[in-house]
C-alpha cells in the first residue's frame, strides 16, 4: 500500500505549497496599532437554520466585552452531509 508521489494521507498536495504575497515591505519598519472600532457594532443574532437566539439587551444599550448579548432560542438543525452533500 505506497502513497503515489505528491499526496499526503492519501490527498493530493499543491507542489511548493500557496505563498500569497502579504505587504509586509510596507508595514515592516512600522509599529504595531490598536484599531478601535469608529462608530456601532452590529452583532446578528440569527446566523443559522435553527431557532433565532433571544436578546438580552435592548437596541441603544452600552455593551462591555464579554457580556452576554443573547440567549439561545432552541435548537440548530442539523442536516447529514450524507443526503445533502457538500459541492
């Protein structure tokens, strides 16, 4: 049982690997900044097929981090990948 040549596990593998280019001659002399948000934050609440969570706080409400903004309203659905593959 010999892999073939340019797999890994039995998958195949990009030759050299991805080496996308990240701007680093821009920045690289530069200090590092904190970036604070201009403005609100919007946090959807509902991003699944199952029940929407519940918020918590009212629209308006000043929020701190790490504060508990929403409950959960029930149950995600969950769908076999079997019967409903994925592309």
């Amino acid at each position: 049982n010999k892999r073939k040549r340019g797999t890994k596990m039995g998958l195949k593998t990009f030759k050299g690997g991805v080496h996308p280019y990240e701007g680093k001659e821009l920045a690289k002399d530069q200090p590092i900044k904190e970036v604070l948000p201009k403005g609100d934050l919007v946090y959807p609440v509902s991003q699944h097929i199952g029940a929407p969570a519940n918020p918590i706080v009212a629209k308006g409400d000043t929020v701190l981090r790490g504060q508990k903004i929403a409950e959960a309203g029930g149950f995600v659905l969950l769908q076999s990948t079997h019967l409903y593959p994925v592309p």
